[in-house]
C-alpha cells in the first residue's frame, strides 16, 4: 500500500473538512479499487466512513462547528424523508 501526500482547498461554502480518527474500508472500497464496479482514477482515497473531529466548515454550514466529534456517512443527506425519521438509505 502506497502512501501519498495530499493539498486540500479549503472547505466550499457547504463543505466541512473533518480529521478522520478512524475510517472503515469496505469490501465496496475495495471493489472499486480493483475497477470492478465502475472505472476509477487513480490514486484513490478510500473509506467512506469515518469518525473525526471537525476542523474547519464553510461559510453556509450551520450544523457543525469546529471542534465536533462526528461521523461521516455517504448515504445520509440530512434533507430526504428518510433522513428525517432517522433513517438513511
């Protein structure tokens, strides 16, 4: 496994930046690094889910702050009815 260093812009207006703590690399993950389910640039940076602490957040974010400890999720928009019963997809 190879290592790289990465410059990251700073988080968009809805965007929040997160220093991951721990982050779960899935059989999902792994399927798209080896390109079987769709063609993906490489190098890749895996994990989709995660837990971190809150470093920095757009101008329009007003859920978080810095310093939050969150989880991240890729199927929760916050906004959908399922989302609103507390149940993601």
């Amino acid at each position: 496994m190879n290592f790289e260093s990465l410059e990251l812009e700073e988080p968009r207006h809805d965007e929040v930046r997160v220093r991951l703590v721990a982050s779960g690399v899935c059989h999902t993950d792994m399927a798209i690094r080896d390109q079987k389910i769709v063609p993906m640039p490489q190098p890749i940076v895996l994990g989709h889910e995660g837990a971190g602490i809150v470093e920095k957040v757009g101008a329009g974010v007003a859920k978080v702050k810095v310093g939050d400890r969150v989880i991240l999720c890729g199927d929760s928009c916050g906004n959908c009815p399922s989302c609103q019963v507390n149940l993601p997809s």
